[in-house]
C-alpha cells in the first residue's frame, strides 16, 4: 500500500459521496472473520459509533467509510481489501434495492434496477450498461481518483459478481473482469473466483460477458414483490435526494468556512440563499442538528488531518476553524478519549 495520507484527500470530507450503513453492517462482520479482527475495535480505530451498523438508513460519509478502509489496511497489510469486501456481498447489502433486484424477472432487469436506485445503497459511482456486437458491459464510475479508488472499483464490481451467482441458477462465468488500476501482488485470487480473464490497466472498470446473458431468468422472480419493492425505491430514492442532498451541501459549505473561523448557521445559510431558520428546522426534520453536521465533519477531517506529518497541531486547530489549539485538543479528547499528540504518537 501506498503511504497513508494518500488514501484520504481532506476534500472528500467535504463531498457528497456516501455509502449506507447498511451495506457495511452486511460486510464487516464476514470480513472481520475472514481477517480475524474484531468489528468493534474497527469501528472504536477508525472514530466511528459503536452503533453505527444498527442504523440501517443511514448515510456514512465517504470521508468516514475510507478510514474504516485505513484502518483495516493496517491491520491486514492486504491491497486486495476491496476485491475481499465484494466477495462478502448479499441481498441484504443493498437493503431496499437489493430485494428489488432478487424480485426482476430476467438479469437485465435487475441490472435496470440497479442502475436506477444505486444511489440507495450508496452515492460512490455511476453505473453504466453498453450492449454491442453480441457483448454486453456493465461499466463502473468511479468519483475519485489515486489510492482510494483500487479499493471503490475492486468493492463495486466483485460485489456485482457475488450478487449475480445469487440471482441466476448454474450462472455462466463472465467474458471478462476489468479493473483500470495496476495488477496487485496476488492476480490467481481473482482468477480464482472470477473463473475468468481479469485484466488490470483495462480501459475500464466493469465486466464484459455476452448479451444472452441479459435474457436469463432470475430464480428468486417474483411480480407481486417486484412491483411492491420498486413503489419503496422510489419512495426511498425521493427522501434519499431530499436528506443527502442538503446535509452534503451544508457539509461542503461548512468545509469550505471552516479556515476563516467557527462557521455559523446563518453564514451557512446565506451562502445557501436561505434564512438560518429554515435550514434548522430542514435538518431537524432529517434527525440533524447544525452543530451535528460541525462536530462529525471537524472529526472526520481531523483524523485525516493527523496522518499528514507536514501539518502541526497548531495548522490542524486552524484548518478546523478552531481560535486555539486548546480547544481543539478539549474537542478531540470528547471525540476520541484521548489528546490529537497521543493519536498520532498511537497512529506512528
């Protein structure tokens, strides 16, 4: 693995990207035993809720969620981290869409749903299908670029693997596998399981496989669920863009105001274009207070913050728009139990 401070920009902070909480409490656990770790010192390591997993409608940051990854990666040394959390991939990962998928007739529709209602199980990427000359390819976006992107594209796409084995009987293998970064140390892992080529350095991230596959019947089809389970996505998807849409946007505006001082609800507000009391009372309804948003978003960048050497402890009190280390110090001991120079003593 790359040096750490690479896998997390501070900017992601400050982004709109997230992954359900769901998604995690359906993974974590199988690869705490795959890894021989305990889910509990992971979460407690990487700053996050004791009950985070239990809060199935939750949106956990992509800030957040990549220092999980972290701390996993220095707990297992394993570059393949990403290809080991798709492979524990279930239906219930995805929550809401994922039974929306085991309900389609045929594996085009379940992947016409999963491009539909991704955003459910997470706002991470985009996914794409091309159909031409007899093949057909479901293509990956990913938001980011550098180190944190082996593992988003490694995650996504053997993830599509373990769930289509569930959707269809006696599946065929795939074409292909592709991934757009460099080959890791162990390449016979992934051919293993993927049973087929897997190229790195591929032009894209997805796999390819032949078009007859889009006709093949998914075994779990069911028209009574399928129609009930869509009517939720949408349902789901409408508060979806409702809730995740204005917390990131007060995230990213409070990211940007943070190195002029304690940003405030009405400068918030105003670069927002709305009075300071209605967007309290928009975050209330969401389970939000603006304070909540301030405090997890200083967290996360703090952690992020402590991995980079070149910064003193006086430069990361500023940039979270802290007037004096002290006060930075007395919020980060609240956070964590301890003092930012013993985590990054702990972190060396």
């Amino acid at each position: 693995m790359s040096d750490e401070s690479n896998l997390m920009d501070p900017g992601l902070a400050g982004s709109d990207h997230s992954l359900s909480s769901a998604y995690l409490a359906s993974v974590l656990p199988a690869l705490a035993e795959h890894y021989g770790f305990s889910v509990e010192t992971m979460l407690a390591s990487a700053g996050l809720p004791d009950d985070l997993l239990e809060q199935n409608q939750r949106m956990v940051p992509l800030a957040d969620v990549l220092r999980l990854f972290l701390v996993i990666l220095q707990h297992t040394a394993d570059p393949g981290l990403g290809f080991e959390i798709g492979r524990h991939v279930k239906p219930r990962s995805y929550q809401v869409l994922g039974y929306a998928i085991l309900a389609s007739a045929t594996l085009q529709e379940a992947i016409q749903r999963l491009i539909r209602f991704e955003k459910l199980a997470g706002n991470l990427g985009q996914s794409q299908l091309d159909v031409e000359d007899n093949r057909a390819r479901l293509l990956w976006q990913c938001p980011i670029d550098g180190e944190p992107a082996r593992y988003l594209r490694e995650a996504a796409v053997t993830g599509w693997i373990a769930f289509a084995r569930q959707l269809v009987v006696d599946a065929p293998q795939p074409l292909r596998v592709c991934f757009r970064h460099p080959a890791p140390p162990d390449v016979q892992r992934y051919q293993d399981y993927f049973q087929c080529p897997v190229e790195f350095s591929a032009a894209f991230d997805g796999v390819e496989f032949s078009d007859a596959f889009l006709s093949l019947p998914v075994q779990s089809a069911d028209p009574g669920l399928s129609e009930m389970m869509q009517r939720e996505a949408r349902l789901q998807l409408a508060d979806y863009d409702s809730q995740t849409n204005l917390v990131a946007a007060v995230r990213r505006e409070i990211y940007l105001l943070l190195t002029e001082g304690e940003p405030t609800v009405e400068a918030v507000a105003a670069r927002l274009g709305m009075a300071d009391r209605t967007l309290q009372a928009r975050l209330r309804k969401h389970g939000f207070s603006f304070q909540q948003v301030v405090e997890s978003l200083r967290r996360s960048l703090a952690d992020i913050y402590l991995l980079d050497r070149r910064l003193s402890l006086t430069d990361i009190s500023l940039l979270l728009g802290f007037s004096e280390q002290s006060s930075f110090t007395r919020a980060f001991r609240r956070w964590h139990g301890e003092s930012p120079a013993q985590a990054r003593q702990r972190m060396r």
